[in-house]
C-alpha cells in the first residue's frame, strides 16, 4: 500500500471511530450502505460532529471561551477548505472529508452555509 493509500485509509478508520463513539445507531445504519458511500458518510459525520464539539460542547466543557471557539470553528473551516483544495489535511478528520468532497463534488459553496449556521 502506498504511503497516500495508507494515511487515507488511516484518516477514514479515524472518521468511523468518531461516528462509532458518537452514534451507535447512526454506525448501525451505515453499515446497510455499500462500502464506498459508507466511508464518505462516516467522513461527513466525523466533520460536522467535530464541528459541533467546537461550538457545543468539548470545547465549552474544557473551558474554551466563545471567542476562543469562533477562532477554532474559523480555523476548522479554513484547514477544510484547503485540504478539499490540496487534497490533504494533517487533521486526519479533515483529510478524510477532504476524500469524500474530492469524490462527491463538495465544494465551498455547500461547506461555507454550514459552517455559518454553526
């Protein structure tokens, strides 16, 4: 396996560790889909639920002001829109976004409304 096979691979196992730790049900689910949208899906859902721990939750929870979260969730947003550009991401959440919107045609213009709306 060569080394970009490898760490993308490595970036998708980490996507479905987040969805299984988050959604038992939700993981469940995805297994009913064939393997290629699964790993896109489990990539999407690890983003936006790395998102949301950056505005609702983990980061209130260790303290991390409102300021300090809007700066993050900004940088979040930054590194994924670069990553979708460059096709990589030492994030390996993101890489793995990166991945599915490389594949699936998700661009700025569907990621920015959603990071707004956070």
């Amino acid at each position: 396996m060569s080394g970009g096979s490898l760490y993308d691979r490595c970036a998708q196992d980490a996507a479905a560790t987040v969805i299984t730790a988050y959604s038992t049900s939700f993981a469940l689910a995805c297994r009913l889909l064939g393997p290629r949208v699964r790993t896109h899906v489990r990539s999407v859902y690890a983003l936006v639920r790395v998102a949301d721990e950056i505005v609702d939750g983990a980061a209130a929870l260790k303290g991390v002001s409102a300021q300090e979260q809007r700066d993050l969730l900004d940088a979040f947003e930054a590194e994924t829109n670069a990553a979708v550009e460059r096709r990589f991401s030492t994030d390996l959440v993101i890489h793995a976004f990166a991945l599915a919107a490389v594949e699936c045609g998700i661009g700025a213009d569907l990621t920015r409304p959603f990071f707004a709306s956070m």
